[in-house]
C-alpha cells in the first residue's frame, strides 16, 4: 500500500495568489503585461527555483492573467515541470545566432505586451558575461518599475512562510550547537565548520529527509561557521573564512541557518576561548543590551529607522560610536538579505508578517568583533523571537 508523501513548501494555490495580486497592479497601472528577471522575484511569483546564469530566464505575463516562461534548452524541462504556467518557451543556448532576445522579443509580441511595461529590470542583468539589449530598445517601449511592488509582496510573510522560516531556525539552531560543540584551541575553523554542517545535515534528513529542499544555491542542508570571524579579524563584519586555528583568548562571530524551500533564517552568536578579560565583557554586555534595545524598539507601526535612531543612540549615550560599523539588521526570507532595513535611512513602518535579522555589532581592531544576530517576526503585538540560543556570556565561553 502507497502513501502520500506530505509536503512542506508553498502551496500552488498560494504562489498563484501572488500571481493574482501582480495581475490586479498590471491592471491598475495600466500596463500591457509584466516582465520578472531577477531569480527571487521569478520563484515567489512562479514557483520556479534556478540557477540564473548568463543565460536568459524570464517570467512574463500579460493583462489578460496568461503566464509565461522564457528558459534556456537546458531548462525546458525543469520549467515545464515545475511550474503551472501556460506557455513555455525556449532558445537553444547563449549567445547562439539569432540572439536568444530576438525570440524573446517575438514571445512579448504574441503575448500582446508592449507599449508601457512593468519589469522589475530594463533587460536581463549583465551577469556571468550576458550582453543584451535592454528590454525599451528590444520592445520600443516604455518600462515601469514593478520591483517595489513585488518586494513589498515578499516582505509580509504568510502563515507558511513563517512556518518554513521556523523549520529553518530549528536545524540552524543544531548547526550551532555542535560548531560551539566541536570548537577548541588548536582546532582550525574549516575542520569544525564542516564537521557542524554535516553532522547537523545528516540528523535533518533522519528526521524530516523525504520532506526536504533546500533550493539555495549556497548550501543543501544546516550549517555553521565563522566566515573568518575569529579573534581580532572578528572586527571585520563581512570577513571570508581563513581556515584559522582557534587559539585561547580569542574572540569568535558565529553564523549558521539552513535554507528551507529557498527561506532563510539567521543565527549568530559570539563566543569567547576560555575566560573572557574585563575589556571583552563590557564589550560583550554592550553589544547585548544594543540588540535588546533595538528588540524593545520593535513593534507593529514603528518605523525601520525609529528602531536603528534608538540603537544608535545607546551607542552615542555609551560612548561607542566609533564601535559602529553597520545598521541594526534587515528583512531575511527568500533572499538572505530583504528589504526593509533596520536604517536610520528606510521609512517603512513595521507590519506583521515581516521578518527580520536584529544585528547591532562592536567592533575593536584591538579586540574583535560582538555581535549577536536574530530572526524576529513581527506580530499584531510585538515581536516573535524565531531564534532561541543563548545569548548570555557565561553560556558562550568556550572551555578550555
């Protein structure tokens, strides 16, 4: 006797309603049809996930709701069976001759667009090598900018959206615990990264395997790591990893996560080898009570920036400005990074459904860089803590 398989990712029924919500601002902007490059906004209002190359993929559909693929050869197969759209259709391959947009361009016309445009870009990016007309010169049209919009879709998450991002959290939330677990003095930051992304994979597909995709083009299960972060070069926000040897004393930045149906969740904690000195606790206090002050900041109808303005100010207030380095967090779900930020510079007031990183960092060339990071969902009354490691000092130290 068979069973059905349940399923964990977005619904059809859900993605075509993003769909419908796009069709109805077609309508009301008066645009002939709508033009989607960039791979996010192609999966949320699709479904379907690809690797963008400098091949051609775009999303297309006209005022009267009828949808459309334009893939490369190599993935007409995989844009037929993973999508419910009416049409597909296909070149051979990029550059080739003609041009894979002369058949674009023929695909636009029997679809009936043309005139005003929406598109979320003038033509497909330039990207790995791709040259190409813009979509205005290809079409002689004029385009509207549709990309707002749409990323105003993506940044009020549905019940199962959050639902994925939760599931996200929890083996992210593994990931980390056996990176604190495995990490020591002596051991290097690319034999223990590996051994937590690993071991925290394996434990995902004993328990939820048959249920899982990852669609990331990052990583295909739970990981962890340092990115590099490690003693003083912690002081370097973005650094890239270096395959160090943790020696005591040292300051450590984690990350971790694990795409889930494509979402994201973020993880990170900081971590101390053996006994923390005076300067790294004042240190690792501040940074903590920055991240608190932004989370008291959060609620429904608050702006991006009046959460930023208050962390910037307990900085100002501490004496620790010339500690800042970066805005107090951003949007995370399809894409790792979203919009809105947590910026003095963004406006957009808080709403339930959104979802956010929550990240002030300190950072001291002397001494390394604090920052914690976690994911927060915004509800009709606060906010909702998605991650739940640790945050105190004493849990985070690195026995020696």
């Amino acid at each position: 006797m068979s069973t059905k398989t349940a399923s964990m990712q977005i619904t059809a029924q859900e993605i075509q309603g993003r769909a419908e919500k796009l069709l109805a601002h077609v309508r009301q902007e008066k645009l002939s049809g709508v033009v989607l490059f960039d791979s996010f906004h192609i999966l949320f209002t699709s479904g379907f996930a690809f690797i963008p190359t400098e091949r051609p993929i775009a999303y297309v559909m006209n005022s009267g709701g009828e949808q459309g693929m334009f893939v490369p050869r190599l993935e007409l197969e995989h844009a037929r069976a993973k999508t419910q759209v009416s049409r597909v259709d296909h070149y051979l391959e990029y550059p080739d001759d003609p041009h894979p947009m002369h058949h674009f361009q023929k695909m636009l016309r029997e679809m009936g667009i043309g005139g005003r445009v929406g598109a979320d870009s003038d033509g497909y990016p330039w990207i790995l090598g791709y040259q190409g007309p813009s979509l205005s010169a290809l079409m002689d049209c004029a385009v509207v900018n549709v990309g707002a919009f749409i990323e105003g879709m993506m940044a009020i998450k549905s019940e199962a959206e959050l639902a994925l991002i939760r599931e996200s959290v929890k083996w992210g939330h593994l990931a980390h615990v056996l990176l604190q677990r495995y990490t020591r003095p002596g051991a290097t930051e690319t034999e223990v990264s590996l051994r937590a992304g690993h071991e925290a994979t394996l434990a995902m597909m004993d328990t939820i395997g048959p249920l899982y995709r990852a669609q990331s083009m990052g990583h295909g299960g739970p990981s962890a790591g340092y990115r590099g972060q490690i003693g003083r070069n912690a002081a370097i926000p973005h650094a890239l990893a270096m395959n160090a040897t943790f020696m005591l004393g040292d300051v450590l930045v984690t990350g971790a996560g694990c795409p889930m149906w494509g979402y994201h969740s973020e993880l990170e904690r900081t971590m101390i080898i053996g006994q923390p000195g005076d300067a790294q606790r004042r240190f690792f206090d501040c940074m903590k009570r920055a991240q608190e002050t932004a989370f008291n900041a959060m609620r429904p109808g608050a702006a991006c920036s009046d959460v930023d303005r208050a962390v910037r100010k307990f900085y100002e207030d501490n004496g620790l400005m010339p500690h800042w380095k970066h805005h107090s967090g951003h949007a995370i779900g399809l894409r790792y990074h979203e919009g809105p930020f947590l910026d003095k510079g963004d406006a957009t007031l808080l709403q339930p459904g959104m979802v956010f990183t929550v990240e002030p960092g300190l950072y001291s060339p002397d001494l390394g860089g604090f920052r914690h990071s976690d994911t927060v969902a915004i509800t009709e009354d606060g906010i909702e803590m998605m991650t739940y490691y640790p945050r105190d000092l004493e849990s985070l130290i690195i026995p020696t």
